[in-house]
C-alpha cells in the first residue's frame, strides 16, 4: 500500500499566522439565542451510540474518538435503553462494583453502570422551541446534570422519540465560557440585573 503514495510538499510556518474561522474568534452563541442554536439535534446529526454489552474502556475510547461525553446505550432493536457519561465510567460506579460483586475493571460492561433510561429526565421539543440558552443553562443547574436529552411526543400516541441532547461542554464551547463554573452564574445574574435596570 505505501507504494501507492507519496509524501507530499510541505510548508514551514510562522507565528503569527492568521486562521480561518467560521465566524472569526467570537463566541459562536449567545445566552439570549434560541436553545436550539446550541442543541445537538438527532435530525442533522447521528447519536454516538453503543451496545450494552461493550466494555467499559471500549466505551470510553469511543467517546474519546467521538469527542462525546456521553453515548446513548441502544438494545437489539436499536431503541434506546440507557445512557452513559464519561462521569460514569471514570467515578465511583466502577469501584462499587468492583468490590461488591469481585470482578475486575475489564470484566464490567456498559449495561452494569449505566443509567436506565426511566431514570432519566428529559424536555420537551416543544418547550425547547420557545426557550433561549439560558433557560438551559439553569435548567441543567437545577437538575444538576452535565446533559440533557430532548424528546418529542408523538401527539396521538403520546409515545417518546429522542430528538436531540444539551451538553454542558458543548454550551460551554459555543458561548466562549465554562458554564459549569459558579462564577458563570453570577456573570448571568449581572447580565439580567443590567438588562432589568
């Protein structure tokens, strides 16, 4: 295979050189924007998902390679099951069950930690549609949660389908701050006393 290519050309740089952006170096969203600018919407992009049955650290790489802190855990009919976060794999959970079951790491798949899927809440599309970042952001406060699923009701059946998720880092990357610092929340509160007064 490697006679089937060649190295290419390549150019030494400079400091100082300029780099294209979307939208130059600005934030790419602000707290007063549609929610929806900062969802991860299941329409437009594929949910990283994984089998129950896949080992913790197996899990774990793939969210490395996905840039993902969380991966939706999909049964035999690809419905989803559960969910687990980067928080799981690498907190407590682990060493409980560890020592009260006496396996070791390797042995615990993602089934055996994760969150099932009633145990989860979620926000409506709907609701979703009519709020702003902010609303997220303190919605996540108030539930204590690094994400958030969405789902829409199907209005004659009233069955659930997961449209989207709200992530904490993904928020915090669009607006250009960590909102899971306390230090946020005080900025917010000033930005809403300005507008108030």
């Amino acid at each position: 295979m490697s006679g089937d290519y060649a190295a290419l050309s390549h150019l030494p740089l400079k400091a100082g050189t300029p780099c294209h952006t979307p939208s130059g170096l600005a934030p790419l969203a602000h707290i007063d924007d549609p929610a929806t600018t900062v969802m991860t919407d299941f329409k437009k992009e594929t949910p990283v998902t994984i089998e129950p049955h896949t080992g913790i650290e197996a899990a774990l790489e793939k969210m490395k390679t996905s840039g993902v802190r969380l991966l939706l855990v999909t049964n035999e009919r690809d419905n989803i099951d559960g969910i687990i976060t980067s928080y799981d794999i690498q907190g407590e959970r682990p060493i409980q069950l560890m020592e009260e079951q006496r396996i070791s790491r390797s042995d615990i798949h993602v089934d055996l930690i994760m969150t099932p899927l009633d145990k989860v809440e979620a926000m409506d599309m709907l609701t979703v549609n009519g709020a702003r970042v902010g609303h997220i952001i303190e919605t996540m406060r108030a539930l204590q949660k690094y994400h958030t699923l969405v789902v829409e009701v199907d209005k004659v059946t009233h069955q659930y389908t997961i449209r989207g998720i709200f992530s904490a880092s993904r928020i915090s990357r669009l607006l250009g701050r960590d909102i899971t610092q306390p230090e946020f929340a005080l900025d917010t509160l000033a930005e809403v006393q300005r507008k108030i007064g």
